[in-house]
C-alpha cells in the first residue's frame, strides 16, 4: 500500500484536485525551489542524487537541477494528472515516475518532501519510511495553526481546498519529525505573505503588518498570524 495521501487518493486520481488547481501549484514553484537552495547552499550542501516524493508538476525539480549540474533527479509523483504535467520538464538528468517512492529500493543523498505529509493519513508511518530512502531530508511544511487560522477557520479552507488532513505549528512539526527519528540539522520560517503570488485580498491586507512584526519576531508573527511555513534539513 502506498502511504501517499492515501486516504485522499480518489481527490488526485479523479481530476478533483486538478480542478481545484490547474496549474498543481507550479506558480508557487520558482519560490519555493530559492528556499531549498538557501537552506542547502547555507549548509554547504551541493548533492549528486536528488529525489522528490509527491512532486506534482516538477517545476521545483527542474529548478534544482538546473542549480545543481552535477545532480541527477528523480520525481515520484501517484497522480496521473499531475504526472503528465511533470513529463514536459524531464531531460537526460531529470526522470518522473508515475509510482510510489516504497516501489523501488534507491537511496539518494537528498529526498524533498514539500508540502506533502500533511496530505497523507498515516502520516507517522509515511515519514518512518522517508527516512530509509535517503542520507538527508529537506521538508517544507505549511503551518495552518495559527490564533488568526483558529479564529477564521482557516484549516477547514486549506482542508476543503488543499486537501490537508494535518495541520501544525512550528513546535509540532519539529516534534513530529524527531518522533519518527529524524535528527534536525537546519530549519527557519519560509515567508508565504512576502513571497507567494496571488492571495485574497485578506491577505495582501495582513501582508504590511506581518511584515513590520516579523521583523522584531519571526515566532510570534507565526503564531498570531500565520503567513509562513517551515523549512527542515534533517538526517
């Protein structure tokens, strides 16, 4: 069985998810790939293999490997609908698989997990086995809970339309991972207000005011206002 968002599989396989969003987040990608290479590049990490499981279109794959020339990359990706978006970036360094990342036995030097754990039901034993594919772990986690997303309800919108079924804190999320054994080498507050296009108006509303309190403090700004995810090195 595969632990991938498998007790959503149908919202992936159906073309629901598609629906919902038809670029697969590839809009969100070019960011999210900076705050990789600024978490690798701060710990002088320059990888031979890369892997990402549930990779989605591969944009993130494909800017990484074009960062890191020496670096073959593999995407593991269920969703026929996003896998066919990914198949437009592959090249001689860069290859999709249109499986689960349990269906083969490689270990690579770093496995990207963004944005995915928390779409996945057993997440706890989805994360164990994460950690017997690779020599390092990058995870960008959302961190829904905040006193504004309690207050606005804001997780029941990214459950109904991101299909996340977990939701944490920094302190959580950290937690979580030292409790499926991983070890945490690096990790800071990636800025979603600051740096993701688009948004509600709400949002760019919020953007000023975290803003300026992000400034004097990152933790409490996350706590109050959410606006951020955490990005994790681990072994």
């Amino acid at each position: 069985m595969s632990f991938e968002r498998s007790s959503q599989n149908s919202i992936y396989m159906s073309g629901d998810y598609l629906e919902k969003n038809p670029d697969w987040h590839v809009q969100d990608s070019l960011w999210k790939s900076k705050q990789i290479i600024q978490l690798l590049n701060r710990n002088e990490i320059s990888p031979e293999s890369i892997a990402e499981v549930g990779c989605g279109a591969g944009e993130i794959l494909l800017q990484l490997s074009n960062m890191f020339p020496k670096a073959s990359c593999v995407g593991y990706e269920i969703s026929p609908d996003a896998f066919k978006l990914a198949l437009n970036r592959s090249n001689e360094r860069l290859r999709f698989v249109n499986e689960s990342h349990l269906n083969d036995d490689l270990r690579y030097q770093v496995l990207l997990l963004i944005d995915v754990f928390e779409h996945v039901d057993d997440y706890l034993g989805f994360l164990r086995t994460i950690k017997q594919k690779s020599e390092l772990q990058v995870f960008h986690i959302p961190l829904d809970i905040s006193v504004q997303s309690i207050l606005r309800n804001g997780m029941m919108k990214m459950r109904n339309n991101a299909g996340h079924l977990h939701y944490f804190s920094a302190t959580t999320a950290i937690a979580t991972l030292e409790y499926c054994g991983f070890t945490v080498l690096d990790h800071f507050f990636t800025k979603n207000f600051e740096g993701l296009p688009g948004g509600s108006w709400k949002a760019k509303l919020m953007k000023f005011p975290r803003k300026i309190l992000f400034a004097v403090s990152p933790r409490l700004t996350v706590m109050l206002f959410g606006g951020c995810s955490l990005i994790v090195l681990t072994e």
